[in-house]
C-alpha cells in the first residue's frame, strides 16, 4: 500500500509541554452539558475505537469503505461521510468526529532527539518572550509519549530537521527558542501567550465535516474520559473536534487512539504572533480551499506569510524542502548554496526559486499579503553614497540610503553598522502598510574613522543582515602647469588625494537569479578629501600672494574671490570606466595694484581634448590605471597615479557577491 500519511508542521520551535488535566480544566462556571449525550457519543466512538482496533490485531489496514460501512450502523451518528483524511461523521448536536484511515506511521515523523537549552535565552521554559525575537518549533507526529508532553521534564520531542531548522534560526536569524509550546491541546493555547515571530509545527493534519470540510490538526491530547464542560462547549463550538488515528506507543505498537483535534476557530480564540511573522504548517491539507479558514485565522492574528500543503504530503519532499527553505530565508547559504552567497529573501520568493530548482513544491503554498511578509531577516539589495553638496553651505552632512526587505518599522530596534561601527541619524521611510522601503544614515566625515567605510551590517532586534561594502577609492592627482611670456612666468603644480566612496556590489533582483551589476554611480568627493598647491609668478616689480596653501571642497565666495574645488564624476564599473569632473577656482593677488590673477582653471588646460571632462580605467579588480595627459596649454600636464581601492565586494569583479559575511 502506498506510504501516506498526514503530517503537519508548523513554525514554532518550542518544547512540548504539558498534557491536558480534566481537573485543571474544570471550573465553577462551566456550561452545563447533557450527561446523557456524552455518554451516546462516548459509546459510538468506543464502538468504532473497538472496531479499528481489530485491525490492527490482524495487521491489516482498514479501509475507508469499512469504516464507512461500520459507522453507517451506529444511530448515534447522524450522518456518515468520505473525506481525502478518511470518514467523518456528526452526532445530533452536530459535533463533529473523524477518522483517518489514510496515514500509516512513518520512521521519517517519530522523534529522535530534543531542543537544548542553548537555543534559549532563558532557563524558564515557561517564560514569556513576546518580543519578536522567538520562535517556536513544535512535532506532533506518530509518537504518543506522555514524556513529551511533561510541563516539568526537558524532552520537546524534536525530529532530525527541525533540529535542524531550529540551529539555522538561532545562529543565523538570532531568534530565541520558547519551550511554552507543544503540540498538546494546551501546549496550542499557549501560542497566544508566547506571540512567536517564527512557528514551526510538524504535525498531521485532515480534512472532514460536512460543507465547510472542517481542516484540522490533530493534538497529542487524548481525548478526556470526563470531559470538562467548556471543552465540549468549544466541541460544540467547533473550535476542536474528536479525532481517531493510528499513533505508536512507547513500546513501539501502533494503535488507534482518539485526541482532540484543534480548527481555525480554535485559533481565532488562542492564538497571536508579532507583526509580520511565518507561520509554517508542515503537513498534510494545510493549504489549498480546505484550509483557507485557517490560513486567514493566522494572517488576522498576525502572520506576514503563511505556508502549508495542499493535499497528502509526505517526508520524502516535505522535510528537505523546509531545510532549504529556511536556509534561503535567512540567508545561510549551507544547502544547495548559490555562488556566490545569496542575500536573504523573503519566503514568496524562495518558493519560486525552489519550483524554478525542480524541487517538489508543486503543492506547496506560500500566502504572503505583502512581498516581503514573513521576511526573517534584513536584506541589503544595494545602497547609494550622496556625499556633501559643493555650494554654500559646505557643512552638509554625507547620507547613506539602504534599499531591501525590512519588514516594518513599528516597535523594532533599528541599527547601522560600517566596519562594525554603529551609524548615527538612523531613520526609515515607509509604504502605507508600515513596511520599511528605505533605511537612511549619516556616514562619517573623517577618513581616519573606523567606520568611513567597509562593509555595512542592518541589525533588526539583533537580527543581521548580509553584509555588502562601501568601496573606498584614496585617488591622488597631480597637475602641473608651466607658461612664460614677456616679462612673466608661472609654475604651478596641484596635487589631488580625493576620497570617493560608493557601492559597486553586483545584486540579486530574484531569489536565485543572475548577479545584476551594480549600477552607474554618481560620485562627488568625499569629506577628508586634500588639494594642495604651489604657485610661483614672476613678473616686473611685482609679486603675488600667496604661494602655497590648500583648497577646501567646494566653489565657495570668499570676499568677491572663488575658492576652492569641485570633484565629480561617474563611476561604471561594469564598463570599466570613470568620467572625472575636476574643476577648481582661485585668485592670487598682484601687488602693487591689488590686481586679482586667476590661480586655477578648469581641467581642460590639462586635457588635450579640450573638454572638461576626462575617462578614466577602471580595472577587473577595481584598480583605476595610472595614466599622464598632457594637456592642450603647453607644458602642462596631468597624472594620474593607480588607485587599488579598499573594501570590495570581491578580490575580482567576476567573483564579487552581494554578501560578504564570514561568519554569524
């Protein structure tokens, strides 16, 4: 027989504790229910539980047509149907019970290790952590182990990938596990408390009832003997329903026992998460029509993206499929790498890489009501440098502006790293929806700061980003002019150490697509940017003043004098080409007259072409190539020394990435 089984998961790493206690439960003020019905509905469930158990006595798997045929004869059932889980049936107060006969337990969905403590930031498995930073994992497979479901012991019942799963989101995301929640009735209305940001369940789950095809997952709570009275109400509710299937025991027997079983209305009333968070439904009919209820339960208390299976699913794909998937999420790069590292992306486009890779996703659903819903972490997707204006004012700050997925702004603790030095004036700008567009910082105006430039870090609440770097290129100039006529002479000499800042990075526009290269990018120089000169003039019973000094960035008036410099151009790196603007104004003075003499003029009497503006090379390894010119004025020139730059993205353009982390 075909290996299918139901298995569900979803994301919320934690701990399973906790089984349900008839006697926690009950209250003073419990609704009142008809002893007499529950004791109908007891008898036809023992009928069906006896039933089925013969069966398994006669190693045979019972078919949904048996079933069928077998609760057909009970009057206690009001109506008796066939669903994709099995057979379901209603009682005369149209509570309703199912019964999966299509899942045989599998080696694949029994546990085999547990979550250590390490993955949390708190020795208190109970405490509450509703800051964004947690995330839940929980499995409610085949195995039903009162141990795994002891609010006291420390075994959380952990399957080998989302052990897995759970490293990837501790060391890479940053994200701190709660062990609040299990797969038991109760460990499930802890989710509200917990409010994870990531959940995690590998669990079952089945589809049955009447029009609505009532999905739902089933707990690792048996069903209570006594049942309390606001449990059958919430069974009359339909936040759960009663739910019989094959589980092994802790001797390793399979056998049919019956467990409450948990519907959207249950989430609707239990369940809450941060803003934007993933939720992960690892099983069986967890998306597609059946599951829409519960899809949009989630997404109303909280969840940025949704992800689940539509139809019968089965460990075979589902769980090498979730490695990846996280692992694209975060950015880890450890399964099925791309080369160079890929960026983080958010989960609607990793699904499309994923189909694009030929993975088995063709049932998967990923539902995002945003493009970058359930994002896990920042992602750098490029930057621009917009270095100090060159009119007056000259004391204009240099801005950094970051473009990515973010996610939103509201109540996050936003931070920008350079070279691993925190960035000041930190602030966003945002869509309509709260989500973050555009992160912008000043950059420091000292090359001697560690943080001028190199690589840049978006932290979210401690949640890293890729790091991509701002390039520094210390570019040195030197012009030299020498002119002589009757009774005059001039030798002048400028030297240029211009610093230019940009990001060159190649960058994903896809999860899994090509490298884009960088953009053009319009540079000015930076701040910490030097030009000295020297100047001599001779001519008859005269002198000019002064002889020597530096020029500040930028045309600026000083009294009715120009002073000062510009330095602009465009970088292409892709082409291997720079297009400099250098222009320059100042006077000397002539005495005796006080004669203004005009020091520097534009480039273009070092430039043979006449023009103002000069290309330069820029090489494979982002080199800028030496290069003289000698200029149209005679005796004038301009060199132009080789520029190996700091910080790139890569030790060659076709090697560069668009993620230069190392290490988490």
């Amino acid at each position: 027989m075909r290996n299918l089984f139901f298995f569900f998961g979803v994301v919320l790493i934690c701990g399973i504790i906790g089984c349900l206690k008839p006697t926690d439960i009950a209250d003073d003020n419990d609704p009142v229910i008809d002893p007499e019905l529950i004791a109908v509905k007891d008898s036809a469930v023992a009928l069906v539980e006896n039933f089925l158990a013969a069966y398994v006595d006669s190693s045979e798997q019972a078919t949904d047509t048996a079933v069928y045929k077998y609760m057909g004869s009970i009057p206690a059932f009001s109506g008796v149907a066939f669903s994709e889980s099995g057979v379901w049936a209603t009682f005369s107060d149209m509570t309703v019970y199912m019964v999966v006969t299509r899942r045989k337990p599998m080696p694949e969905d029994l546990m085999i290790g547990t979550f250590p403590d390490s993955l949390c930031d708190t020795t208190d498995r109970r405490a509450n952590l509703p800051d964004g930073k947690t995330f839940c994992i929980a499995a409610g497979l085949d195995m039903l182990d009162p141990t795994m479901m002891d609010s006291n012991g420390t075994s959380t019942g952990a399957t080998s990938h989302s052990l897995e799963i759970a490293y990837m989101l501790n060391m890479r995301g940053k994200y701190s596990l709660s062990k609040m929640i299990d797969c038991t009735y109760e460990g499930f209305k802890r989710i509200k408390d917990v409010k994870p940001a990531v959940l995690y369940l590998n669990v079952h789950g089945a589809i049955g009832g009447e029009s609505d095809n009532i999905y739902n997952i089933p707990t690792l709570t048996l069903w209570p003997k006594n049942i309390p009275a606001d449990i059958h109400q919430e069974w009359i509710d339909r936040k759960i329903i009663r739910s019989t299937a094959q589980l092994v025991d802790t001797k390793g027997n399979i056998e049919y026992f019956t467990v409450i079983a948990i519907t959207s209305k249950f989430v609707d009333q239990y369940w809450s998460f941060q803003k934007d968070a993933l939720v992960y439904i690892d099983g069986c009919f967890s998306a597609g029509p059946s599951a829409g209820a519960f899809r949009d339960a989630c997404v109303a208390k909280g969840a940025g993206c949704y992800v689940g299976w539509k139809g019968i699913s089965n460990a075979t794909n589902c769980y090498p499929v979730v490695k990846l998937f996280f692992d694209r999420l975060l950015g880890y790069n450890l399964h099925e790498p791309n080369k160079p590292a890929q960026r983080p992306f958010p989960p609607a486009e990793v699904y499309k890489e994923l189909k694009n890779m030929g993975k088995p996703v063709g049932k998967m659903d990923v539902y995002s009501p945003n493009p970058a819903g359930g994002m896990l972490v920042p992602s750098i997707k490029k930057m621009v440098v917009t270095e100090r204006t060159w009119e007056e004012p000259l004391d204009g700050e240099t801005k950094l502006s970051i473009t990515g997925y973010f996610g939103h702004a509201s109540g996050h603790d936003i931070k920008v790293f350079v070279n691993n030095q925190p960035m000041s004036g930190v602030k966003t700008k945002t869509a309509a929806d709260g989500s973050i567009e555009e992160i912008e910082c000043t950059l420091p105006a000292d090359p001697a700061d560690a943080g001028y430039a190199g690589n840049v870090l978006v932290t979210i609440d401690k949640r890293y980003s890729n790091k991509v770097p701002i390039t520094l290129w210390k570019w040195k100039h030197k012009q030299r002019v020498t002119m002589s006529g009757t009774g005059l002479s001039i030798d002048q000499t400028v030297e240029w150490e211009s610093c230019i800042r940009a990001d060159v990075h190649p960058y994903r526009e896809t999860a899994g697509g090509e490298l884009q290269p960088p953009d053009p990018v319009e540079f000015r120089a930076a701040k910490g940017s030097k030009t000295k000169f020297t100047m001599k003039i001779t001519m008859p019973e005269a002198t000019a003043t002064p002889e020597n000094g530096e020029l500040p960035y930028g045309l600026h008036n000083e009294g009715t004098m120009i002073r000062g410099y510009v330095f602009k151009g465009t970088l292409d790196v892709e082409s291997g080409s720079l297009d400099l603007d250098n222009s320059y104004g100042a006077y000397v003075t002539i005495n005796p007259g006080a004669r203004q003499f005009p020091l520097y003029l534009d480039t273009y009497i070092s430039c043979a072409n006449g023009g103002a503006t000069r290309r330069f090379t820029v090489g494979e390894d982002y080199k800028i190539t030496k290069e003289t010119i000698t200029g149209a004025i005679p005796n004038s020139s301009l060199t132009v020394e080789e520029c190996m730059p700091e910080f790139t993205p890569g030790a060659t353009k076709s090697v560069a990435g668009e993620d230069m982390n190392s290490a988490f």
